[in-house]
C-alpha cells in the first residue's frame, strides 16, 4: 500500500509522540504538513520533523493546499468537533486524539460528517492499542477468569504537579470537564473493550482545587453497571487530578470467579511498564495465601507493530485508510465511550442512576 499522506493539526505535547510513526514508518505513514495556530509552535515541530514538511498555521489553508489525504488532530478537546467536520467535508481521513469531542452532540455531528463523506474516522484511544492490555483481552476471551463478578478501576494523576498554572486541561470549558473526559475515558473505553458495554452510572464529581474552572472536576467516583455475557457486573471508578503526591495510578482489577486480573501500577520513577496479573485457580487458604500466586499476563504482540501502542495505533489508522475496515477505534465506536463520559456528568448533576444509551 502507499504510505498515507497526512497533516498533524496540534503541535505540543502527544504530537512527539505521534511522531515516532511517521519517522519510523515512513512506508506506511507519510508526514506531509504540520499546523498549529501559534507560529513558533508549529516552527519548531517542523525542525524536530526533519526533512520535508509543509508548515501551516490556518487548519482550512492546510487542508486545501496541503496535498494530503488525512489529519491527525491532536489539539485542544473543544477544537476536536470542528476541525474534523471541516477535516471530514474537504474529504480527509480523520485520526482524533481522545477525548472525541466536549458534547453528546458534537460527538454525534463529527460521527455523521465522517460518514456523509465516506472518510474513516478514529479515535486514537491509545490503550487499545498496548500490547500488555491485548494480553488482557487474550485472557478475557479465553474464558479462564470463570463468571465475572466485579471491576475497578483508578485515573489518578496530580496534573498541578506538571501542568503551569491556566493550563487549558483545568479549563472545563476548552477541556469538556476534568479527570473523566481527560483521564477517565481511557480506562472506560479499554474496559467496554475488555468487558463488556456500560449500563448505567451512578456518579459524584467534585471540584477542589480552585485551578480546576469552569466545572472542571478534579475528583469524580462513579458507580458503574457492565452488561456482559454474565450478566450485570459491578464496576467501580475513583479518579482525582489533584491529589497531594498521589501514586500515578491508572490499575484495573477484574473479578471473576476463577481468578482476577491486576495492572500492576508502576512502582519506579521511570519504570511506566503496564504490567498485568493473573491470579487462578481455588485459593490454598491461609492468611499469607492472600500475598502470592500473581503470575504476569504475557503481552499480545498479533496484529501490532511493536511496543509502542501511538505507532500501533496510527498503522491502524492507515492501514484503515486503505483497505476501507472500520478501525477497531471508530468514530461510532467511541460514541459509546463517550456516552459514559456524558451519562457520569449528568448523573453527577442530577444524583440520579443515568442509563448510557
Ligand atoms: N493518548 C494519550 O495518552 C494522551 C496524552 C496527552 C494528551 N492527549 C490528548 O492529545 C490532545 C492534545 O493534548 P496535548 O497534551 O498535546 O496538548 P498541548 O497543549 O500540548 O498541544 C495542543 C496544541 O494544539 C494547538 N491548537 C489548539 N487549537 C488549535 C487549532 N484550532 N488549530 C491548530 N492548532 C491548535 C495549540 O496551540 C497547542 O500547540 C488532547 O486531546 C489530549 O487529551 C492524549
């Protein structure tokens, strides 16, 4: 297949790391223009490029002059909606950063360009694409855990210790919210993967650091229903923003009848390696039973390109591009995702049990 030709819209932080494809896949994904609305942004993106790459400031100017068949957007979540409708009526390829976009209704509108334009659109859902979680998955549909009985799941950074002060993630209105549609949504959408659809959600969201604005949430805890096979299981949510010197955290664990599996949360500074467990079999009893028999999940490598999961991601994409398959993170999948998203906010504000249709 020829390499795609694409323009990355957003040129800061998960840019660099959307990066690694086009410089190391330059048969599969081509870099051909690179925008983003401040100019010195965008000029010292292009110098980290290397080689050829347009440079554009104006996301409309690019997407007419620029000779490209795809974006990616990797820019500010209310920016999400409008760039790729407008990506979608010029007839690109639309790869989206998650979340999808800030409202039920932009997501819905983005979903419907993409298709009136017979574009593919993708959410770059990232964990998705991680070789320890397709191991994860290889359990799951394996059978081996027995009938599900719960899950939980943590989305714990402290933003204020690495983000300036005014960063547009504390923003509720640029941002959509807070810890759920920037944190939350990678596990609720790794765990419909994994799991099963969510039902309904019962949840709280509170903010308590006055940097979060604008109904940013920097603590939420949801109540959550997953149908699967099994029938409904209990899951459970805790995420915070701003907790004083808090162990990055993003574990899950799922319970089922014949064992549980465990992300290890990375113990080291540098050590970010998600690693999973497995703990099978009937427990031998005894207190110290409790504190062994974890054996880790080896990673799924079968239809990945490497380890690296923003690479396997965007070969996805192009790969997507080409053949015509919906990708495994479509647009009109992650309206599920985002519909959890949306239903936490509104059972927060309501108090209420909201169902996730
Ligand atoms: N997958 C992950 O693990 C992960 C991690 C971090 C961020 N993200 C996502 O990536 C996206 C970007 O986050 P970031 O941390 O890179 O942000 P960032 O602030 O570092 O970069 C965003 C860039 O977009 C530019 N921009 C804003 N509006 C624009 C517009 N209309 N046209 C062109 N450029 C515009 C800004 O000038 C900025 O340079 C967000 O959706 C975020 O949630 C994903």
């Amino acid at each position: 297949m020829a390499a795609l030709r694409v323009g990355l819209i957003g040129t800061g932080g998960i840019a660099r790391a959307h990066l690694r494809a086009y410089r190391h896949y330059p048969q599969q994904v081509q870099l051909k223009a690179v925008c983003d609305v401040q100019a010195e942004a965008v000029e010292q993106f292009a110098q980290e490029v290397g080689g050829e790459v347009q440079v554009y400031t104006d996301p409309e100017v690019m997407l007419k002059e620029a000779g490209i068949e795809a974006v990616d957007i990797c820019t500010v979540h209310n920016t999400h909606a409008p760039l790729a409708i407008m990506a979608a009526d010029a007839g690109k390829h639309i790869l989206v950063e998650k979340p999808m976009a800030c409202t039920r209704q932009e997501c819905a509108d983005m979903v419907q360009a993409a298709e009136r334009a017979g574009v593919q659109l993708m959410v770059a859902q990232c964990q998705r694409y991680m070789p320890a979680f397709r191991g994860v998955k290889r359990v799951m549909e394996s059978g081996e855990l027995g009938r599900l009985h719960a899950i939980r799941f943590d989305a714990m950074q402290n933003m204020l210790a690495f983000l300036p002060p005014r960063h547009w993630l504390y923003d509720g209105q640029q941002a959509g919210g807070g810890i759920v549609i920037s944190v939350a949504v990678h596990k609720l959408d790794l765990l419909r993967y994994l799991v099963g659809e969510v039902r309904r959600v019962h949840a709280v969201c509170r903010t308590q650091h006055p940097a979060f604005i604008n109904g940013a949430e920097d603590y939420a805890v949801a109540t959550l229903e997953f149908e699967t096979p099994d029938g409904t299981v209990l899951g459970e949510m805790f995420a915070t923003y701003s907790g004083f010197r808090l162990p990055w955290s993003e574990q899950f664990m799922i319970f089922g009848e014949q064992g549980a599996i465990y992300m290890v949360p990375p113990l080291s500074g540098h050590d970010r390696t998600m690693i999973a467990s497995i703990r099978r079999g009937t427990p031998a009893g005894g207190w110290e039973s409790q504190f062994g028999g974890f054996e880790a999940i080896e990673p799924e490598m079968e239809g990945l390109s490497g380890q690296d999961n923003f690479i396997n991601e965007i070969l996805h994409f192009a790969e997507c591009c080409a053949s015509g398959r919906e990708p495994l993170t479509s647009g009109r999948d992650n309206l599920k995702t985002m519909r959890i998203v949306f239903a936490i906010y509104e059972s927060a504000r309501t108090g209420q049990w909201v169902e996730c249709e």
